[in-house]
C-alpha cells in the first residue's frame, strides 16, 4: 500500500510538473497579454484616423495589417510556453510599430484635408448684380483679390458685353472671407484696361449685394459702390 501511495504522488507531481512545463508563466503571460493590447490599442487608433479623412491610398496597408493582427488577437497565451511567446513578442511589437507609425501619417494627412477644407470654406459665394454707369461699353470684368492678389475669370464670359446704363444680374463672386482690399478691373470695346477701387466685400455673402461700376472720363478715375441686393 505503501509502494502504491509512493507511486501515485510521484505521478501526481510528474503530472504537475508537465502541466507547468507546458503554460506560460504569470510574468511572460502577462508580458504577451501588454504586449496585445498595445497592438489593438494602436490598430483602433490609426483606423479611427482613416475613417475621418477621404485619401484611401493606404486602404491596403492597412487591410494587410489587420490581417496579422487578427493572428495575434485570436492567440490564447495560456496554451503557449514562454520560449513561444518570446518568438512571438517581436511580431507583435514590429505590428504595433507599423501601425503607430501609419497613425502618425495619417495623422498629417488628417491636418492637411482639415486646412483645406477649412481654407475652402472662407470662399463664400457673394449673390450680386452689375449696374454699368460707366458710360461705356464693357467687354470684361475681372475680380481682383488685392489682399491675396488672385484673379477672377472673366465675369461676364467670352464674347458678352454689358453695354452702358444696363445691368447684369445673377452674378455670383467667390469672395474670401478673410481678405479686406478687392478692385475689378475691366476693359471697354477698344480693348482699354481701367481699374475700378471696390468699396469692402465682406461679411455680405448672406444678404447680396448691388455693385455700381462709375468711371468718370474727365478725371479719370473711377469705383464700384456697393449696395444692398434691391432692384429699382
């Protein structure tokens, strides 16, 4: 009976010695488990950035990557031994430094669409009409940004004239919000330039405006009076 107690606790202990030799150790399990969560941390991460911009360029780096992390997501630690899991610690690292690394480009992209979105949005379209009290015929008209120097394509199209006393409506100026000095310049039959000084543009994209070109002849100098958006 002896023998046989003496047996069974060594099977017992051989038993429990195999079951451990086969686990991770508390200290490397817990290693890999950091390890992981690091990973999906800096997957979830770089995706959430992906999802807030419109360049899908890096659509598939990403999609390859999500494929070897949906490996190491689906691992169970518990199974493996430690010398396992040091062979795998160093995936799981080089992936989460890919992704982090794609985050941090994504990331400028993220900043780069969210100042030209934030540029395009101070063009603003300025509802308006052209009351031509120059005493000539006008054959162009060009906006002037003085404040960007930018130019305007020819307002009234090719080939079109604004004949003198008429007006032109339905004119639609893309007007930059921030700017503060604009002139429209414009040229008469005899393919003659003059620049006309334009009273301030700002803040009337939601009402409309009224533009009166003047050019007096005598002196030589002319304006664009800016009025509210009524006809007579």
């Amino acid at each position: 009976m002896k023998k046989t107690k003496t047996i069974i606790a060594s099977l017992i202990m051989f038993l429990t010695v195999v079951l451990v030799a086969c686990g991770p150790s508390d200290e490397k399990l817990s290693e890999a488990e950091t390890a992981r969560n690091l990973l999906i941390q800096a997957k979830a991460s770089a995706e959430e950035v992906y999802l807030d911009i419109t360049d899908s360029s890096m659509k598939d780096q990403l999609d390859a990557l999500a494929e070897e992390e949906a490996k190491i997501e689906a691992m169970d630690f518990t199974k493996l031994s430690d010398k396992k899991i040091d062979e795998i610690l160093p995936t799981i690292t080089e992936l989460t430094e890919k992704y982090q690394s794609m985050k941090t480009t994504l990331d400028g992209t993220y900043q780069a669409e969210t100042s030209q979105k934030e540029e395009a949005a101070k063009n603003v379209g300025l509802g308006s009409y052209i009351i031509n009290s120059t005493g000539m015929n006008i054959t162009e008209i060009i906006l002037h940004d003085i404040t960007r120097d930018t130019y305007s394509e020819n307002i009234l199209g090719d080939g079109v004239t604004l004949e003198a006393g008429y007006t032109l409506m339905g004119i639609s100026l893309d007007v930059y919000s921030d700017s503060t000095e604009w002139e429209f310049q414009i040229k008469d039959e005899n393919n003659t330039t003059y620049t006309l000084p334009c009273e301030s543009l700002s803040g009337l994209a939601d009402s409309g405006a009224s533009l009166e070109f003047k050019y007096d002849k005598a002196e030589g100098t002319g304006s664009v009076v800016v009025g509210g958006y009524t006809t007579n």
